[in-house]
C-alpha cells in the first residue's frame, strides 16, 4: 500500500480557539490513524546535519526552513491513494485548528524509475 508522510503545522492560539469538540474528534482521528499503523509523533527541536563532501560533520540548532505556523507533528501513513491520504488527514487536529498539513507522497526508492 502506498505511504505518505505528512506533516503537521499550527500554534497553540489556533488550537485555543477551535470548539473542544471538534479539537475530541480530530485527536480520535489521530488516535484511528495510529490504529491503522501510522506513525506520529510531535515535533521537537530540530537541528541541521551537513556533511559536504564527506569533509567534516556540522551540526546547527534550528530548522533550515521557516513557515507562517511552526511544524507541529509528523506521521508515516498508509493510503490507499493520495485522494485518500488527503481524506484521512482532514480531520486531524492541525487540519481543523487553524492549521494546516502537507501530504507527501513517499516512493519507495528501491524501485526503478
């Protein structure tokens, strides 16, 4: 089955202000999607790993990119199609709380081309 990594952002103030009830439902989601076998977790401090050329590791705090809403979470699910993915993801707490989460589809690198 194909997989897709998503990614999850939003702030606590967009989370704040959603109705409690839909905030219940949209962690039921997330608790449905890990029922399923997705993996989720919720973001930590990041940090950037180069290597160039092999030539010496360098290692800095923070994310290399910025965006409007910090990075909330991550999962690794299973779709049966990308329509589907996009289905499963739009009842989770990012998706309803002012939020928003990509889909990425994940090829298995393994297969040719």
């Amino acid at each position: 089955m194909p997989r897709y990594m998503t990614i999850g952002y939003g702030d606590r103030a967009g989370y704040d202000r959603t109705d409690p009830q839909l905030r219940a439902a949209a962690h039921a989601r997330d608790a449905s999607l890990v029922a399923r076998g997705a993996i989720m977790g919720i973001a930590g401090a990041p940090v950037q790993v180069r290597n160039t050329d092999g030539k010496g590791l360098a290692v800095v705090d923070g994310p290399l990119m910025t965006a409007p809403l910090p990075v909330a979470g991550f999962a690794i699910i299973e779709a049966d199609s990308l329509e589907d993915a996009i289905r499963l993801v739009s009842m989770t707490p990012c998706a309803v709380a002012h939020g928003v989460v990509e889909v990425w589809p994940m090829d298995d690198p393994r297969l040719p081309d």
